[in-house]
C-alpha cells in the first residue's frame, strides 16, 4: 500500500559512446577552441551549428556558452537598448528576466494561464501600456501558446519575438517547430535540459544582420569566416567594427558531444513523451488534480511534467509534498514563498521592479512539477503517479498520513 519509489530525479543517462570517442578524439588533438582549425577542417562547432540549424529549418546558427548567454545575445542582437522594456511570461525560469537584465532591459511580466501558457489578454494590455518592442517569450516546461493566434497580436502590434525554447527543442506548433515563429529562439543544452553538454545554448535566426550582431558578441574576433551555418561574409562590414565583444563562445569539446546526440534526438523526444502520458493516464480523475489540457496543435516534448492542486490551501500543498518526497517522489512547488533549488518566482527576483500577477500568483500556488529524466522506466512512472494518487486523494479527503 505504501510502496516507495527509489529512483533518482536528477540522474540523466550515461552520454552515448560515439559522443564519448568524440570528446576523446577532440582531446587528443588539442584544438578545443572553436577557431583553431588546421587548413580546411571544419570546427566541430561550426558542424553543430551546421546540423542545428537543419534540424530546425533555420538559415543560421550561433554555439553559445550557454541557454541564458544566447538570450542576452539575441536580445541586443535585435536592438533593444538599455532601458528598454521586455515583456515576457511571469512563470518561467531565472535566466528568463535574468537574460533580459543582462542586456540591461526592464523584464514586463504576462500573466499565464491554467494551460501554463501567455495570457493574451494580458499580453495585449501590457503591449499597450508598456510599449515594449520585444517580447521574449518562454515556452516554459514545454508548454506551447497558440502560436498562430500569439504572432498575430503580436505582429499587429509590430512587437518582435525571441522564443525561448529551452524546454522544447524538438517540438511543433501546428506542424511548424517551435523557435522558427520569432525572430530568433534559443536553446540551452545544459545537464536538465534534451541535449548534454554541461552547460552550453544554441541561437537560430533567418536574419542575417542579427546574427551577424551575434556572432560578434560571442566573441568571434575577426574569424567569423570560420562558421558555416553563420551569416555572409559582407554582412560584417560594419558590423564587426560596431559591435563589442562580450565573450560567450561554445568550445569543440562540447560540440563534439552535442552531435551524436541531436543525431538521436528523435528517439529520445519519442522516450520523453512516453513517459509524460505514462504519468498522464495515471494521474486522470484524480479528486482535486487538474491535469494541463494539451491542444491538438501541440507536438510535445516533455522531459517533465505539470499538474494543478487548485483548491489546495498552502499547507494541504506543502503535505503532498512532503509525503510524496518520504515516498521518494519530488515535486516541486511553485507556490512557495522562498525560491528553491531551480524554483523561483516573479516576486524573488527583486532586481524586476514589483508586479502585480494575481492571476499567476494564484496558479503558481496549486501548480507542482516533476521531472522525468530517462533513467526511469515505464514502470517507474507508474509507480510515481500511484504515489502522488494516493497522496493527494488523501489529503484531498483530509485523512492523515500513513505512519511509518
Ligand atoms: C534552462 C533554461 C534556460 C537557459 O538556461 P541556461 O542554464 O542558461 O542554459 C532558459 N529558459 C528556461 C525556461 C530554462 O529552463
């Protein structure tokens, strides 16, 4: 009856041995920095680029040192000044408004909805009354926004956007994938996220001009040539000379153990999503669960998932959580006064001058979140929805926890 879960949320798989050869291959030469090439050798960086923008349909790709680095480099790279108000989604993860103070904007938060998307009556009020020219937008723990219905208000309003696609490399909106709706989108390939190197993130755009601003703030020197997957040559006339050098580059290294894995990446969404509807089906008609209804138009890759308590009271939350965490099962809580661990909240991030997010805030209090590395099996996720079942039936009906 109270069986326990033993499995480990943050373990991610071994890398996969071709990546391991490469790293080995890459060490064995010495030339870790992306621009030491011998004659006519491509960097395994610019190769990345290369394969990424493919993968994503883009014109052009920029290695990076990590998620929030390209962020803060696509911003600048499409002109926002310092100053200049940002909007962006009021749940979503520090190097979000992090990445936005960073190129010295104003973060303007949208409330979300119960789907964990933007609230488009929201964001078309503080369109208004911002006058925000960007809008970064955060496809948070993957759910995706009506893209379609997004870019309208959005292009109307001559607001430009930047996708954050941290949580859904891979994914679509009405079969176009996520990150080609903006201007630009970038990607993280740090340790939680669908790719592993560390740390480490990925730019895309189809315009030239902002990625040629790009290259020259990761620190390209005067060897943008090198890059295969980069803007044209001529559209660094200028914009070598203009641009300053804010040093952000991907090494080798990393590249060398990021291409085997976008080579399988398929695979691993379809193994993700496995596990997502595994939970899923366990966790339906739950007393006191609301499970986020995902729309046909969405093509997910979930490597978490979210659920809703709304009706909970802070400390009926805090007991699910914590007979859930004695049965091995840890869930995040987005409600919670103080930031934890990876977990925070608009009103923690004291630099962002005050907002008010009734909406959000309310959501955020029922709103818990699990991780599903795919180190867990089928089985293992089973066992987890069981557990958050049982626990939040019985809190539900206010019986007391199991003793022992
Ligand atoms: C991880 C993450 C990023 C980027 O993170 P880095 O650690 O800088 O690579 C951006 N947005 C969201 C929502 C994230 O979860």
């Amino acid at each position: 009856m109270h069986e326990k879960f033993t499995g480990n949320f943050t373990q991610q798989q071994p890398l996969p041995e071709e990546a391991i050869e490469a790293a080995v291959r890459v060490m064995r030469h010495g030339r870790l920095h992306r621009y030491n090439v011998v004659d006519g050798e491509i960097a395994e960086t610019a190769a990345l680029e290369l394969e990424f923008a493919a993968f994503t349909g883009a014109k052009y790709c920029l290695a990076v040192a990590s998620g929030g680095y390209a962020l803060t480099a696509a911003l600048k790279a499409a002109g926002a000044k310092p100053d200049e108000k940002v909007l962006t989604n009021a749940f979503t993860l520090a190097p979000v408004p992090g990445a936005i103070a960073n190129a010295g904007c104003e973060p303007v938060f949208v409330e979300v909805t119960e789907q964990l998307v933007m609230d488009f009556d929201d964001l078309a009020l503080k369109i208004e009354a911002s006058g925000a020219r960007f809008l970064m937008l955060s496809h948070m723990r993957g759910h995706i926004a009506d893209m379609d219905a997004l870019m309208a208000i959005c292009e109307a309003a001559e607001v430009k956007v930047i996708e954050d696609c941290a949580h859904t490399m891979g994914a679509e909106w009405n079969g176009i994938s996520s990150g080609r709706h903006g201007i630009a989108a970038c990607y993280s390939t740090q340790t939680f996220k669908h790719l592993n190197s560390g740390e480490g993130g990925l730019l895309i755009s189809d315009d030239a001009e902002l990625m040629a601003r790009a290259t020259m703030l990761s620190g390209s020197y005067m060897l943008y040539d090198r890059h295969v997957a980069g803007a044209p040559a001529e559209t660094f006339a200028d914009i070598r000379l203009d641009t300053p050098n804010c040093s952000g580059r991907m090494d080798n290294l990393r590249a060398a153990i990021l291409r085997p894995q976008l080579a399988r990446l398929g695979e691993q969404c379809e193994a993700w999503n496995a596990r997502y509807r595994r939970i899923e089906s366990g966790l339906c008609n739950v007393s006191g669960l609301k499970l986020i209804n995902r729309p046909e138009k969405e093509a997910y890759v979930m490597s978490s998932f979210q659920f809703l308590l709304p009706d909970f009271p802070p400390n009926a939350v805090l007991e699910v959580v914590g007979t859930c965490e004695k049965r091995g099962v840890e869930l995040k809580w987005f409600g919670a006064d103080q930031p934890t661990g990876f977990t925070s909240r608009h009103d923690s991030w004291r630099y962002v001058p005050r907002q008010q997010l009734p909406q959000t805030d309310r959501i955020l209090s029922g709103l818990l979140d699990l991780r599903l590395p795919l180190t867990f099996s089928l089985e293992d996720c089973d066992l987890i929805a069981t557990i958050i079942r049982q626990e939040v039936e019985r809190v539900f009906q206010g019986d007391p926890a199991p003793q022992g």
